[in-house]
C-alpha cells in the first residue's frame, strides 16, 4: 500500500527537527494543554509491559530461549503497541479535521474541532516513549486497514466504525494498557487518554442516534468490520511474529503450538464479545446478523491462525 495516496491518516507524514519555529510553536501550545509532562526520549527503549501480558509466560519457545532473546522478544511486542498507538493517534489528527469539515451543525464543527486537538495531544505525548525515531511507515493489516476506513466519504460509515466501534475498543485497550504496563509516566499517560476517548465514543453513538443508517452504508459497514474482525478472530498474530524475527523462522508446527499455548481461542474469543457489544448503535440488529451469519464472531483455532 502507498501510504503517500492516503491524504487523511498520512502515516509517512514527517516531522520538523526541534529546531525548528513550528515545533517551538508547537511545544508552547501544548503546554497549555499538559504542562510540562513530556518525558525526554530515551535512545534505547525498555520493554513497557512484562511477559505475561502477551501470554509469553506460557510459551515453550520463550521459556526456552536466553534471557537478551526474551528481552528482544518483549521490546518488539512492546514497542509494537506503542507504535499501532502513535499511528492511531497521528490518523485520528487527520479523521478529526475531515469531520469537522463534514459537520453539520455549529457545535457538531466545535466538538471536532476539540477532538482534533484530543488527538494531537495524545500524538505528541506517545513520542517520546518510542524514543529517538519516529516510525514513518508501516505495514501492519490493522493500520493499513485504518488508513482505508477515513478515506471513506460516507459519513454515517465513518462515525459508526472509527467513533462507535474502533473508539469504543480503544477505550478498553488503552484501559488494559495503562493497568499492565511497568512504567509509571506511560501508565499515567494511557489513563489520561480514557476521559477523550469517551467523548468521542460518545459522541458517535449519539450521532447514529440521530442518523438512521442506510442499506447502503449498513453494507459498507459490514463489509468493513469482516475484515477487521478477521484480525482479530486469527489471534496475537504480532506476539508469533516477534517471536519468530529473534529466533528465526518457525514451522508450521511450532506455530500452531505457541497459538495453542497462548490459548488463541479464549484470548480471540474475549476481544469478539466486547466488538460486538459495541454494535448496539445498529438498533436494529442487521449488521449484528450479517457479521454473526459470515462468523465473524468466531475465534478461529490454532491451525486456522497460521498463514
């Protein structure tokens, strides 16, 4: 995927050095939102969250391996979430102001508007916890996904799946991010982010309240949330990944193993029934019953998981 072609989410968007006037101006302005709070990027990045948050604790494979292969092992599965964080952020900047755009009401355009900031907030209070880079690109299905969705012109699509649904999930996850993680600041930062997020959950739902969906844009839901349901139905596909990038390729076998060890299944299964949960904007029950019909609210076994 181009991310060049993506004009809301710009994932490759660069920064300025810190030299620079725009990010003085910038600094100055976020102070008045946070203080002084930020904390100074660290060069080497430590492993944010323990091993049995990701499941490893349970893992042959892991167990097994050298005490720097694990601490590889974590960063990766560490630093992954901060970056699907900073991505979700830096694309929510972009949603933000194309709503405002497409608002339809004075305080509907001010409410967004106050979002946007929201999210360049967030934004700029994750980089420094992914220390002295900034990831310019990125590859993963979910994120690409995402870059997909806020292209979308139909508005009703847009505020049911990204405020709704992604928004709703958010909440959840940046909550178990904060409770899990070893550090203090990132723990206090996730906690921060849970009152904005709400609002802008909120704030979807109300807004399908009031805007009964089509046929049309009920389809485009649907077939939105298969493929992001799918991810989530094929399990802790990143954790398998990091794993095999510090001990070398795996075979099929020994995949199916660590999924069966991380016990995909109950792990996928949980996730499934909160997205679900999060689809009571759609009164009456037909997105529900399309998703239930293609299975899209069925974890898939450990066999199914390896590609």
């Amino acid at each position: 995927m181009s991310q060049s072609l993506f004009t809301t989410a710009r994932f490759d968007l660069p920064h300025v050095t810190e030299g620079d006037k725009l990010h003085r101006l910038l600094s100055a302005a976020l102070k008045s939102r946070i203080g002084n709070s930020l904390p100074v990027p660290e060069a080497v990045t430590p492993a944010y969250w323990n091993s049995s948050y990701f499941g490893l604790d349970q893992v042959k494979i892991f167990q097994d391996a050298t005490r720097e292969e694990q601490q590889q092992i974590l960063h990766l599965c560490s630093n992954a979430l901060l970056e699907e964080a900073y991505f979700v952020e830096k694309a929510g900047v972009g949603y933000m102001a194309k709503m405002v755009m497409l608002a339809e009401t004075t305080e509907e355009r001010m409410l967004y508007g106050l979002f946007a900031a929201d999210e360049a907030t967030h934004l700029a209070q994750i980089r420094p916890f992914l220390g002295d880079h900034d990831p310019v690109a990125t590859r993963d299905r979910f994120l690409e996904l995402l870059a997909e969705i806020v292209e979308m012109e139909d508005k009703s699509v847009l505020i049911f799946v990204i405020q709704v649904v992604l928004e709703g999930w958010g909440l959840s996850h940046y909550r178990h991010l904060a409770n899990d993680c070893c550090d203090r600041e990132l723990t206090q930062m996730f906690r921060g982010f849970l009152d904005a997020e709400a609002r802008h959950h909120s704030t979807g739902v109300t807004l399908c309240d009031r805007h009964p969906l089509t046929p049309q844009s009920q389809s485009a839901i649907v077939e939105t949330l298969t493929s992001f349901l799918q991810m989530v139905q094929v399990g802790p596909q990143r954790v398998v990944q990091a794993i095999a990038q510090v001990k070398g390729d795996l075979s099929r076998p020994q995949q199916i193993k660590i999924f069966q060890e991380l016990d995909t299944e109950t792990h996928s299964a949980s996730r499934l029934q909160l997205l679900r949960s999060l689809l009571r904007s759609d009164p009456t029950h037909s997105i529900i019953n399309h998703l239930e019909e293609r299975g899209s609210f069925t974890p898939y076994p450990p066999e199914q998981c390896v590609f």
